[in-house]
C-alpha cells in the first residue's frame, strides 16, 4: 500500500471528474457488496445524520473520495424508502468552511415539524496544525441541499482534550428542552460525554456538564460516537470506548458498548441496571446510531460502521475500503438488546437452492439446531479444509468464530478469534453473506457477530454438523454502485 502525505490526505476534491475512473476501477472489484452500503470510490467508516423524514430514510457516511485512508472527511448521502434498497444522492456536507477546513466529521440528524437538521463536527486546523473541533448545523433545503448555518453552535471546552466531536442531538419533550450528547477526552485522558442544552435548537447553547455514569470513569480513553435513545420506556446509552483491552475481545482497544438504564436530566446521570454489553461480538463492528424520528416507541433502527479505526483490509489494494451493516432493529426483552435484520430482508431472497455444500457470493442462511455442540465451517476449499470455523460449545453456551483459516488473512495482530456468548442455547443462526462481509444473528437477534472476509475463488463451499439442519438462498442486489458525486 502507498505512502500518503499530508497534502495528498488533505486534498479537496473539486471535480467529479478527478475521481470517475477510480469509481470505474473499483467497480470492477469482486469484494464490491450487493446489499450492503459501501462507499462510491475511496473509504466510508462512521453513519452519519440517519434519519427518517416526510417518507424517506437518509444515511449518510464518513467519506475520504481519493482512496483508502482517513484525511479529509465528506458525508456522503445515502436514501432508502425500505431501509433495504439505497439510492446514491452524491455529497451531503463538503468541508468547505473555516470551521470544517479539515474534515465534516461525524454527527446526527433531527426532524423540527415539516424541516430537517444536521448537527455535526467540524474538524478546523490553524497554521499550525492544532484542531479546534466546532459543533455546527446544516439543514436540508427544499431541492434536497444541505446548507450550512453560517458560524457554529459553539466550540471546544479548554478542560478537556481536542477530542470533542460526534454530536446526537436529542428533544426531551418533558423538559422541553433540547440536549446535545457529545464525545469527549478529559485533559487527563479518560473517555466521557459532555452535555449542551437549549431552550431553541438553532440557538441559546449552554454547557450542562459532563455525564455521570456511575463505575465507568474510567472506561476508556475516548467516548466516540455517542448515542441515547429510548425503547419501552428504558433509556439505551450507545457509545464506542477507545485505548481499552476489554475481556475477550482480543488485542483490540476500540469497541462498541451499550448500557440499559435511566437518565436523569436533572442531576445529568445515567442509571445503568446491568452492566455494559457489546452491541456486536464480531472483529469489524463500530460507530453505531440509531435513526432519529422513527416513530415506533417499542423500537429503535441502528446501523453501524462494519470496520475499526487503524485497521486494514485488503480491498485497500484496490484503493477503496469499507461498508455498513446491514440495519437492525432494536428491541429490549429481558433486559437486553435484542438485535434483528429490518423488517423485510426476505423480500431479498432470490431463490432457495439444494444445501449442497456451495456457498454463493450473496446468500443468507438459515441454520437450525435441536441441541448439542456443532460446527458450522464457511468458505472452506473443496476438500473441507481451510475456511471461518465457527463452533458452538452448548455446555458453555459459546459460540467461538475462527477466521484464521481463510486465504486471505488481515488484521492478525487484534486477534483471529472471538467468542460469542448467549444466554440461551443456541437453536438458530441466522447467516447474511455478501461478498466481503458476514453478520451472524443468533437466537433471533439475542446476540449479533459481524466480519470483514474476503474468500478466493477457491472459497466457495460449507460444511456442517450432521446435528443442524441448513436452508440457503441467494440474494438480489439492493445497493446501486452508481457514480453520483
């Protein structure tokens, strides 16, 4: 992979045309996905602004236009009147201010009766390269443009670090006021979540303080991403900890956690009930938020980046790199997150084919057990060997996947191995597959396991257990790779 300088990380992109041949080269990739959200050239990473509003879901993405690195961040729009078929619009917000001269960085949408607001980061540099991070707001014009508010909400507080970024924006209809959660670094390095609130959405920001959750001041270096909504009545704390080793997650010190309690505006205290769970147990799997406005208060849509800050994947040879997952929707039972595909993804379903042992590039499977241990090995050669080795240990109630065995091997210094663990025995696992990505849901979304992978040629077969049963169809294409900028 080249080496890139600052310059060429930091370059603005004027003209369509100064990346249309890389959109045609990467086109061409067999890793491009076919129902799943990836990035028109370059590299996507964090959802942005996701939103459902006058009929229509709008996604956006982190995005670097000139090839596979982070630098100089777009929002690329996305939309979807299903959640499942996605429509490239072309540029949502370009770092094209004083206040955003080195990057749009991550943020939320809100709905405010018939209009639509953007809150984000903007990611400023003076001369000498020091970040002054700034809360700014776009809307949405009538003609689908996003246009910028002309100066900021507010800047940086100078008692934490330069790491405050990731706006949610949140209406507390009891209070009547407006609340802004965002990700922070205290000066001495400890990750939390400062808190703004207004009377009016456009102006009248004041800091609040920071938020108090209590055993987790010291849980990470870094809160990225942070999000809260609210499910049945229980309130849902989102938030991506970094620079931690967390139990069982291997090397990696960037995660995705959630907490299901209360939170009181008044004293600005998050009451958990339990301790945090991982959204998602897989190596690619951070940066999640939920959509604004979706009008269901039993439940909640979440998408998240299917990748980790600093690592690397091999389609960077290609000079593109990342996806999102697929959405899920959020519901709580017991105590927990139950995490499902949205509603409608078998309207995806192609054809059901003979369980024969042959692994098609986008497929979903359907695997059932009625007990007892078993092995599920995917993309294996046509002898059986090789391949991602998932195995379930029912006394133990884990699910251990192993990816170590694929031909192409990535990331090797985080871990090739990570357990799922369930609460209940496993008796089904959902499988979506697309051409560089797997998602597991078990158990009818009790607990998710999402992947990168990148099969040869070679890599088409599966083998299972004489225990389970397996059906197995193809799926149709739902993202269109159109050129829009």
């Amino acid at each position: 992979m080249k080496e890139w300088t600052r310059e060429e990380r930091y370059r603005a992109l004027h003209s369509p045309e100064e990346i249309k041949d890389l959109h045609d080269r990467i086109c061409t990739s067999v890793f491009r996905q076919t129902y799943h959200v990836q990035p028109v050239t370059g590299l996507s990473n964090d959802p942005n602004g996701f939103v459902f509003h006058q009929g229509k879901w709008h996604l956006f993405y982190q995005w670097f236009p000139w090839g596979p690195v982070h630098g100089l961040k777009y929002w690329y729009h996305t939309t979807s009147e299903d959640l499942l078929h996605w429509v490239n619009e072309g540029v949502g917000l370009s770092p094209d201010s004083v206040y955003d001269n080195k990057g749009v960085f991550s943020g939320t949408a809100i709905t405010e009766d018939d209009d639509l607001y953007f809150f984000y980061t903007g990611n400023h540099r003076d001369e000498n390269w020091v970040r002054i991070p700034y809360t700014c707001v776009a809307f949405m014009d009538r003609d689908g443009t996003l246009v910028k508010l002309p100066k900021p909400l507010f800047g940086p507080r100078d008692d934490c670090s330069e790491h405050q970024r990731d706006p949610k924006v949140v209406y507390h209809k009891g209070k009547n006021k407006y609340y802004i959660f965002l990700g922070a670094q205290t000066l001495d390095r400890r990750g939390t979540i400062l808190i703004y609130q207004s009377d009016e959405l456009l102006s009248g920001w004041s800091f609040a303080g920071q938020l108090k959750v209590t055993g987790y001041e010291h849980f990470g270096g870094m809160w990225e991403c942070p999000c809260i909504v609210n499910i049945s009545g229980k309130d849902v704390l989102i938030f991506s900890p970094q620079h931690i080793k967390l139990p069982g997650r291997g090397e990696s010190t960037n995660h995705n956690v959630y907490l299901i309690g209360k939170m009181d505006y008044e004293t600005l205290t998050f009451i958990p009930e339990s301790d945090f769970h991982h959204l998602d147990y897989g190596f690619d799997f951070y940066a999640a938020q939920t959509a604004s406005n979706v009008g269901d208060p039993n439940k909640a849509i979440l998408i998240g980046w299917m990748g980790l800050p600093d690592n690397h994947y091999p389609t960077e040879e290609e000079d593109w790199e990342g996806s999102l997952t697929l959405p899920r929707e959020l519901r709580i039972v017991d105590g927990r997150l139950i995490q499902t595909p949205v509603s409608g993804i078998e309207t995806l379903r192609e054809a059901e084919i003979p369980a024969d042992g042959t692994l098609p590039t986008a497929c979903e499977l359907e695997v059932r057990s009625n007990g007892g241990d078993f092995d599920l090995n995917l993309f294996t050669r046509a002898d059986g060997s090789g391949g991602m080795r998932l195995h379930y240990d029912d006394a133990k109630r884990i699910c251990t996947v192993d990816r170590s065995g694929m031909d192409r091997r990535f990331n090797q210094q985080v871990g090739e191995i990570l357990d799922m663990p369930l609460e209940q025995p496993l008796h089904r696992l959902s499988v979506f597959i697309d051409r560089s990505s797997i998602e597991l849901f078990a158990n009818d979304g009790e607990a998710v396991f999402t992947s990168h992978i990148y099969p040869t040629v070679e890599e088409c077969h599966y083998k299972v257990s004489d225990s389970v049963s397996v059906r197995i169809w193809t799926m149709k294409s739902s993202v269109k790779d159109d050129f829009v900028i």
